[in-house]
C-alpha cells in the first residue's frame, strides 16, 4: 500500500514553478516521468498536467528520502517536499517552462507503485491506436492528449460565457426520448415498466429545442450530446457532442451574426482568425463551382461547364451525355501535363468511385497536346476549350460526362485527391464559408420518395411556399451551414413554426396523417398555441476541436472515444448483460450463426 498525504498540502503544480520560487519551500504531486542515477544523486521529473519539473535527491539531505528514491519507476505517484533552487548554469534547459530551476527534496512519499506500462507516456508514441484506446488513462497522461483536454474545457468555458452574455440560457433536454427516426437509426433502450416499448436516445435535440421556443424561452443553447447508429466513417462517433443553440423572433442574418462572433471567440484561443467578411455561397454556386456542399477553398482548381462547348460535337460519349440531360465538366491540374498514364489511370478508377462511367483527359506537353479524346473533336472545339479552362502548356484537363450529381461528386472529390497528393492545400491557411439555399427535398432513389436535405422542420424560403406541391425539387430550404476548409462545422435552419406548413411538408415527404400524428403529434399540437418564428444552429463540437488542436483524428479530442467500429477497447463494450435483466426488459437475444 502508498503512504498518506495526510499532513501534506499541494501548493504547486509542477509547471507552476520557477524562478520566483527559488529558496521557497514547495509540495508538488504528480507521476514519476523519468528517474536517472548520476552518482550518488538521483534526479527524477515529476509530471502533473501543467507539466514537468526536475527533483533532486542527495543523501546529505535526507537519507530516507534518497533511500526511497532508489525505489522510483516511471508512473509511480509520488508527493515531494522540497527546496527551490536555480540550476547550474550548465545545465539550464531552455526548452522547459521549468527549465532554469530544480526542487532539492527534503521529504518523499511513494502514494503509488506502478507497472511498467504497456505504452509509454510519451508524446513521440508509436503504437496502434486500438492499444491506446485500450489504456486510454495512460495515453490521456500525454503531455500532448493533456493539453487537448485542456483546450476542450477552454473552448466550452468560452462557449458558455458568449452565449450567456448574449442573453442565452443553457437548458437541458431528454437524453430519454420518443423513437422519430429519420436519417440514421436510433439507439433504443428497452423500458422495464413498459415492456415492449422502447425510448430512443437523440440524434439531436432539435424537436425539444423547438418546444423550448414554444415556451417562451427567446433563446437557448446546450452543450449536447448525440446518439447515432450509423455506420461510422474516419471522423464519426456514434456518441458525439454538439454546440446547440436556437433563437426566437430571428431571421437568418440574426443566427449567422450570433455564430460568427462566436467563432471569433473560440478560434482566437488557437490564434486562428475569423475574417470580418465571411463568404457566402449559395448550395447551386458551391456545387457548381466546386463539386461539394462543403467546398475547400484553400486552393482554386475549379469545375469549369464545357457542355456548351461541345454540345454538338462528334465525341458521342459528350454530346450523348448532354443530349440526355447530362452535361461536361473539368478541372485544370496545373503543372500535371507530366503525370504518367499509370497515374492518370489511378485517377479515373478514383472517379468511379462516385459512379462516374470513365474520366477524358488533355495534356498540354512541351511537344504538343496529348489526349485520347483529341481526335474525337475539331481543331475549333478544342481551342475553345482550351481558352475557357485557360490551360497552358504543362496543364492537365481532366473531364467527367454524366448526370450533374455524379459530375459533381466526382470531380469534386477527384479535385481533393490531386490536391492533396501534390501539396496544393497551404499549411496554416484557415478559410471560412457560409453556404446557404439548399435544396428543402431531394429524391431518395432506394426509398423512391423526397427526403428532407437537412431534416423536416426546415422551413422553406418563403417566395418558394407556393411551388412546394407542384415543384418540390425547386424549393430552397432557409438553411445555412458554416464551412472551413473542406469541413462542415455546423448547420442550422429557419424552423417551421406553424402546423399548417409542417404538415405539408410532412405531405411532401409522403408521410401519412397517421405517421404524422404518432411521430410528431406533440410538436404540431404546440404549434396550435401560437409559436413565434425561430432558428437555430448545430456545431459539431468534436470536429471544431480536432481543427483547434491541429490533429487529423476525432478520436483525438473525446476522452474515451470509440473505435471505428463502435467498441470501446477499454471497457470491452459494447457487452453481454445478464440473462436476469434480460428477463425483466422482456427481450429474448436469438444471435446470428
């Protein structure tokens, strides 16, 4: 068993200390980082979360101390009384905050022993991420993962303060709710009184945050977490947090003033600047210049639309596509005239990922243009080509024929993957979007009806109420959602606040009366009491903290996060539970061969 701190009070942390301490008498506690022997005197850094500090044992000191120092290994828990001193002038290291003092111990307790650990607390670790994940605690010992930790309750704490001295109150909603799936599943819990029955954890709290409205409470925002049963990609998690927030009597330049001084906050803690002039793009002019909702726009390499170009040209595979509703578009990769046809090949296969048939290109080399596309058209054909994509020698033109969600999806992508393999993203270059005017519906072929493009209470754009029965695919939806580089980092809307308007667009997404009532009936009964007209906004707040704290993994900003397959290696879940609970939930497990 460890000592007692009893009679012992912390008066430091270890990165606390130095210069003006020295000659004081201080009590530092923290973990044994490294412990070498020079000769008779021991010198050991002790780590806590603001750091480290260098201890000095020598027995003309203390005997006991120096003899149990003898016995110190890495992560062992330690408390040290001790004498600040400066360093010798030959041994100051400057890259410590504590680098110009040590503490000259006069009095030592081991409070803990340790095992050699499985993983090193080390910032420079080399091991999978499944065994860190597996010892979390000892990876969240990092110096780095501690300091992420700390940003995180920083960027919270800074959330908090704006908003409340916005007039916002933090209230929280159910984390036990009514099953309303739409888009990803719903993680059920079982009711024990309610055998048969199930609550739904939520995938967001935007129906609550909406009857908040209803109460009358102006403004709201909650530091929320999220459930989904969705098959996970690089950076979800089927548990996640969001920066929720939602406002009444608004319209939507009143939410994007609100979330852009809110940004400015939280990213000046990480030095990245907001500009006072955020662009705004509208969903068409994104996709139609960049292939994506969520466009990158650190680097140019823009979709340029040839179809008029070469609409009645002898290429069939160009004119075909455009004769049937399609249309022609490329990207220039400027300086790619030199890429193998190997690598060129790697890029069309790359294209059919997003269902694009193939991928034409034009090289403008040294000695000519070369293309197994150019014989297919006239000289004037491709000039003209040629001048609008504004390519030069040395210039690759790379073309994709097809409906324009697939052209989009594939250039779009495909102009990700070149500048991301060629270094054309600038390091350190932070650039901000706004993108407004979605699409309210869009077609789900495999459920062959609309499906909301955010969710359904988004209200629609006023002017385009009238058309939603006879042109639901014209209606823009008055959302927005606030981009940065490539990354959305949040989404909101104008909410629905009548019944009259939310049932017709429930109609809209082919949903019956009885479907309405059941999923939703409370929502449009609160809508009967008069509610005034709101919107609110969404921030994936893991996402904005992986930017923040420059690394490429979500896993790297939540605590004890999960793994891509949605198991925590640390607590062995998801797990069996007792028949005994089984039994009193009602539910019978017939496992799969």
């Amino acid at each position: 068993m460890g000592e007692s701190i009893k009679g012992m009070k912390r008066t430091h942390y270890c990165g606390q200390i130095g210069s003006a301490q020295i000659d004081q008498k201080v009590t530092i506690m923290g973990w044994v980082q490294k412990r070498r022997d020079h000769g008779g005197v021991i010198f050991t850094d002790i780590r806590d979360r603001s750091g480290l500090v260098q201890v000095v044992f020598n027995p003309n000191l203390d005997d006991d101390a120096f003899a149990k120092a003898n016995q110190l290994r890495s992560e062992f828990v330690i408390a040290i009384e001790g004498i600040v001193e400066a360093r010798p002038d030959g041994n100051i290291n400057p890259d410590l905050s504590t680098g110009e003092i040590e503490i000259k111990c006069v009095d030592l307790r081991i409070l803990d022993v340790a095992k050699t650990p499985p993983i090193q607390v080390e910032d420079d670790l080399d091991v999978g991420e499944d065994l860190r994940l597996k010892y979390r605690y000892l990876d969240l010992r990092r110096p780095k993962m501690q300091k992420i930790m700390g940003l995180r309750h920083q960027i919270m704490k800074t959330v908090r303060d704006y908003l409340d001295n916005n007039n916002f109150w933090e209230i929280e909603t159910p984390i036990l709710t009514k099953s309303t799936p739409e888009g990803a599943r719903d993680y059920l819990v079982p009711s024990r009184i309610k055998q048969g029955r199930f609550f739904a954890l939520p995938q967001s709290p935007q129906i609550f945050k909406q009857l908040l409205m209803a109460s009358g409470m102006d403004r709201y925002y909650q530091i929320a977490r999220c459930f989904r049963d969705e098959d996970l990609r690089a950076n979800r998690q089927p548990e996640f947090t969001q920066i929720d927030l939602e406002m009444s009597f608004i319209t939507r330049e009143d939410v994007l003033e609100i979330t852009e001084g809110l940004m400015r906050k939280v990213f000046s803690l990480v030095d990245i600047e907001v500009p006072e002039e955020i662009p705004v793009l509208t969903y068409d002019e994104a996709m139609a210049r960049f292939g994506s909702d969520k466009p990158d726009l650190r680097f140019a390499m823009e979709l340029i639309d040839i179809s008029g170009l070469v609409a009645a040209s002898d290429f069939k595979i160009f004119s075909g596509t455009i004769a049937n509703g399609g249309q022609v578009k490329g990207i220039k990769f400027k300086g790619g005239a030199d890429l193998s046809r190997s690598q060129v090949d790697e890029l069309e296969e790359h294209v059919k990922l997003f269902k694009a048939k193939g991928l034409a290109w034009m090289a403008f080399k040294e000695d000519g243009l070369k293309s197994p596309v150019a014989k297919f058209l006239s000289d004037q054909e491709l000039e003209l080509i040629k001048e609008k994509m504004k390519a030069d020698t040395g210039d690759l033109l790379l073309f994709v024929a097809d409906k324009p969600a697939i052209v989009a999806a594939a250039l779009g992508n495909l102009r990700l993957k070149i500048a991301k393999d060629n270094n054309l993203i600038p390091d350190d270059t932070y650039k901000f979007a706004w993108i407004i005017d979605f699409p309210l519906l869009e077609f789900d072929e495999n459920a062959e009806r609309f499906v909301a493009k955010h969710h359904p209470f988004t209200s629609p754009i006023a002017a385009d109420i009238d058309i939603l029965d006879e042109k639901p695919t014209e209606v823009r939806a008055d959302a927005y959602d606030f981009v940065l580089n490539g990354e959305e980092l949040g989404g909101g809307s104008i909410r629905i606040n009548n019944r009259q308007l939310q049932e017709k667009v429930f109609d809209a997404l082919n949903m019956s009366k009885v479907e309405q009532e059941e999923k939703f009936g409370f929502l449009l009964d609160a809508f009967e009491y008069g509610a005034p007209p709101h919107g609110g906004i969404a921030f994936g707040f893991d996402r904005l903290m992986m930017i923040a704290a420059g690394t490429d993994s979500i896993r790297d900003v939540i605590a004890f996060p999960k793994t891509q397959r949605a198991t925590s290696p640390l607590t062995d879940a998801p797990s069996e539970v007792d028949p005994v609970q089984l039994k009193e939930l009602g539910i019978n497990i017939n496992k799969e061969d």
